[in-house]
C-alpha cells in the first residue's frame, strides 16, 4: 500500500476546507446562539434576583407600614381612652353638681316651708292667746292665773322653736 502524496494532499485540502466550512456555517453561529442564549439565561437571573430584591424591600416596607398603622392605632385607642375618661369625670362631676344643687334646693324648700309653718303656728298660737286674753279679761283672772299663762305660753314658744 503505497500512499500517493497528491490524494494525501487533496485529502488535507478537503479536510482543511471541510473545517473552514464548518466552522463558518456551523460552530461560528452555534457559537453565537450559545453565547446569546447564555446572556439570556443571565439576564433572566439577574432579574430574577432584582425581583427577590424588590420584594424583599417590598415587604419591608410593608412590615413598616404595618407597625407604624399599628403604633397610630395604638395612639389613637389611648386617645380615645383617654377623651372617654375625661368625659366620664365630667358627666360625673355634672351630676354631683346637680345632686347637690338637688339637695340644696330641697333644703331650701324645707327650711322656707319650716318657716312658713312655724310663723302659721305662731299666728295661731297668739290668736289663741288673744281668744284666752279675752276670755280670761272677761272673767277678771287674778294675777297668778295670768302668770301661769304667760309662762305656758314662752314654754310653748320654746317647743317650736
């Protein structure tokens, strides 16, 4: 077997041209679309961990918009806490107003009807003494019988007062 050096060299022309070819229409564009499908790849990626990043402060943000509702809510229960303790104090301190304005009155009227029966019992009292005056005057009484009288009489005074 004897190998002829002009086939030999067509042969390595052939390869030599084969490898041009393929590598011009072939790995060059396989090449290429492995590059672009990897920048893809990276590309999806990187968004995906913007993605995880922007929800991660999303939800930061959230947690810190939950705790400062919660701390405004909290702030607005103690106010009104606080608005409905002072309104209690004042409805009771109104109605202690009232109940002693109340009582006053009430004392009032009992110490101007006091008086009102005092000076009727009074009135009665001296038309009575006038009625036994007359009566005693018209029977000529002695002295004695007048003084008698007349201390019943302050005695009877007295017990009203």
């Amino acid at each position: 077997m004897e190998i002829d050096i002009s086939t030999l060299i067509f042969a390595i022309a052939n390869f030599l041209i084969l490898l041009f070819l393929l590598h011009k229409f072939l790995y060059k564009p396989l090449l290429t679309m492995m590059d672009n499908r990897k920048k893809s790849i990276d590309d999806a990626l990187d968004s995906a961990a913007a993605a995880r990043k922007e929800v991660a402060e999303s939800q930061t943000v959230i947690k810190e918009g939950l705790a400062e509702a919660r701390a405004k809510a909290d702030e607005v229960l103690a106010i009104a806490q606080k608005n409905s303790e002072k309104l209690k104090e004042e409805i009771l301190a109104k109605a202690r107003e009232q109940a002693l304005a109340i009582t006053a009155k009430a004392q009032a009227e009992i110490a101007h009807d006091r008086a009102e029966v005092i000076a009727a019992l009074r009135l009665e009292v001296s038309d009575l003494i006038i009625a036994a005056t007359k009566q005693l005057l018209q029977e000529a009484v002695d002295e004695s019988v007048q003084k008698r009288l007349f201390d019943q009489y302050v005695n009877d005074m007295g017990q009203l007062q």
